[in-house]
C-alpha cells in the first residue's frame, strides 16, 4: 500500500500543470463525486489525505 501510493504521487507530478484526470489514466478509479472532483485539479492542489483518498479507491 505505501509503495503503491508513492507511485500514485510521483505519476502525478510528472505531468506538471495538468489536470490529474490526464496524469492518472492510466489508472481505474470507482465513480464517485469525490474522486471527479479531485481528478479536475492539479497535483500540486491537493494534501497527503486527498492522495491518500485516491490510492484507496484504486485499491478498494
């Protein structure tokens, strides 16, 4: 869990000023308002718990 949402943060700066929706394609998200929300902002935008959120709904 911890290794995959260093991977989860890294991915996410890599495509610097870009909507994470861009930068996390490749990964599958469940449909929730939450997640579309987070999605349509940049990675510098979010804190640690909003990351954490992301990797959980991949995860679960």
């Amino acid at each position: 869990m911890k290794n995959f949402f260093f991977t989860i943060v890294k991915t996410a700066f890599n495509q610097r000023r870009k909507m994470l929706r861009n930068a996390l394609s490749s990964f599958k998200f469940k449909e929730d308002d939450v997640v579309k929300t987070l999605l349509t902002k940049r990675a510098e935008q979010l804190n640690v718990q909003e990351f954490i959120l992301l990797t959980t709904n991949i995860l679960t």
